[in-house]
C-alpha cells in the first residue's frame, strides 16, 4: 500500500462522511462523527511527535486544554471574536508544548520519564484551572450562544462536521508533507536511534522542539473546536486525562507513525464504543473496557496497528504466487 494510495483512500472516506452528512443523519450520530473528528485531529497531533518522533506523550491534554481555555476566555471576557480566538488559542498551545519541550529535552528526558512530566504537566493546569476565577474555578466557563459563520457556530450542525473534516484534510496533507520532508527523515532518524542520527550530524534538540510545538499546535486545535462544539469547558474536561488517553489509544490503534493510522484509531475505537453502549443499555465505562480490549488485541496481534495489519494483508496478497489451475 504506497503512501499515495492510503492518502486517496483516507480523503475518500471523509468525503464519503462528509455526503453522509450534507444528504441527512440523525442527530445522535451526526453527534458522533464530529467527535470522532475531533479525537482525530488529536490524534494526528499525538502522532507528530509520539508516532514519528517516538516521544510518546501521556499529557496532550495541556495542549487541548490550553487552546480550549484561551479561546473560551478570549471570547467571553473580552468579546474577542471566534475565529482570532482560535489563532490565538493555537498559538498558545504551540508556546505550551515549546516550554514544556524545552524544559524536558534539556534535562534530557525521554521515554517512560517525559511521558511522565508531560502527564504531570498537564495535571499541573488541570489544578490550576479549577482553582482560579480567572478560569471560572470548579464551575467551567460557557461560551455564548451566537449562530454564525463569524462566532464558528451554526444552527444547522452539519456545516460544524464540515469544517471539521476541512482541519482533518489538513492533518492528512500535514502528514504527508511531514513523510517526504527533511525534517520528517530527521525526526524518524530520531525515533530510530537518536544516538546515532546525532552522529550523523543531526540537531536532535532543534527537531524534538519543531516536533512538539506542531503536535502541540494541532492538539490545541482541537481543543478551540470542542469548546465550539459544546460551548462549555471546565478543569476536568479540558486538563483531563481522557484526552489524552483517547488520542494515544486511537494513534496506536490505528497505526501510529502513518498518514490514515489517527483516523482509523478514532472511527474504529468510538465508533465501537458507542455500538457496545447502545446494545449493553447504556453501562458506564463499557466503551472503557472496549478500548482496553482493542488496545490488547493490537499489542498482540497487529504491533503496527489496524493500518499496518492491513497493508501487511496487502502485501502478503500482492507477492502470493498464482494458484495452478486445476486439471478435470
């Protein structure tokens, strides 16, 4: 499976969501896709960084939680309009990851002990947003009610969908770019051995800053868009662990270090999360304990994730010699 072909195939599939939703479906599951698009677009944040730089994140939640607050603050506190709020939460989110980056790559940190500060990064803001008013302490912010284009908010929630599938063809095409580009050869060379691509000449500190402020950048993104969609955000929503759980387990699932491997992790993981919700009756935590069978099933069965299961299938299909044809 050429990169191309998993690009096409990956554009299809949105394209198809995105008709799916223009011709009409109901609001439960229109619900749905804007989710899985939005744990997408984490994912492919997760992905630049943990997936082809192999610094593995246990706390991308600072960098969603940092783009939903700005752009909610922006907005309620000081009128600022939705679309500049989003800029700016963004640009945040990139400063966050570049601080946290540069204070873990000097110390020299990498594997079990930066996935650890960056989990105690992201606990760090989820205390200090509940605790003060500037934040709205324990009680959230909401964002006002305004349908518009301008406000990033719309009656008609399918256009919502829309322009979330646009960031997520961008993450595709971010991706892409990121696979044939210097710095993408580098940051592979990284996650393969850094001590040897440092040898080679390689900046290693310059390529693991560039790598986590774009992870942080895209995160944050996604974080902007969810308070667009709910119009509410508090400590625990935005700082919390659930979301940065959910985008390593849909990489990792889908195929970390690949262009379609969020994407697939994202549809596949909640898309079977809600099925086993609505035949079990609603229990709490079953679409949990869904992911956690998924993620053991791919650990043991497909390393490389869903993508890579499948394009192993390809190849093995591709390279398999004709059958003889039978003699009557």
């Amino acid at each position: 499976m050429t990169k191309n072909f998993e690009l096409i195939l990956a554009l299809a599939f949105l394209a198809l969501l995105a008709v799916l939703a223009l011709v009409g479906l109901p609001g439960n599951i229109l619900n749905l896709f804007i989710f899985m698009m939005i744990v997408a677009l984490t994912a492919q944040g997760w992905n630049m960084l943990g997936g082809y730089g192999g610094l593995s994140s246990f706390g991308h939640a600072a960098f969603f939680g940092t783009g939903a607050y700005t752009t909610t603050i922006l907005q309620t506190t000081f009128g600022i309009n939705a679309w500049i709020g989003l800029v700016c939460g963004v640009a945040l989110g990139a400063l966050v990851g570049a601080l946290i980056g540069f204070l873990s790559f000097r110390a020299g940190l990498k594997g079990s002990y930066f996935a650890l500060i960056t989990l105690a990064f992201a606990e760090v803001l989820r205390i200090l947003a509940n605790s003060w008013d500037f934040t709205g302490g324990a009680s959230g912010m909401m964002v006002s009610l305004k349908n518009s284009f301008w406000d990033l908010q719309f009656a008609d929630r399918r256009y919502f969908f829309l322009i979330l599938v646009v960031f997520v063809v961008l993450g595709l095409f971010l991706t892409r770019w990121l696979e044939r580009s210097a710095f993408g050869a580098y940051l592979i060379a990284l996650r393969e051995n850094d001590q040897a691509a440092q040898a080679l000449g390689v900046d290693i500190f310059r390529i693991k800053m560039q790598a986590i402020t774009l992870s942080a950048a895209i995160t944050s993104l996604a974080g902007c868009l969810y308070v667009q969609n709910f119009l509410f955000i508090d400590a625990n929503v935005a700082y919390g662990s659930w979301i940065s759980i959910e985008a390593l387990f849909a990489a990792i699932v889908g195929g970390a270090g690949t262009i379609a491997g969020p994407l697939i992790g994202s549809v596949l993981l909640l898309g079977l999360g809600e099925i086993t919700k609505s035949f079990s009756g609603g229990i709490p935590g079953i679409d949990l304990v869904v992911f956690g069978i998924i993620l053991v099933l791919c650990v043991a069965f497909a390393p490389n994730g869903v993508r890579g299961y499948v394009a192993d299938l390809y190849r093995r299909r591709m390279n398999r010699p004709p059958s003889s044809p039978k003699i009557v």
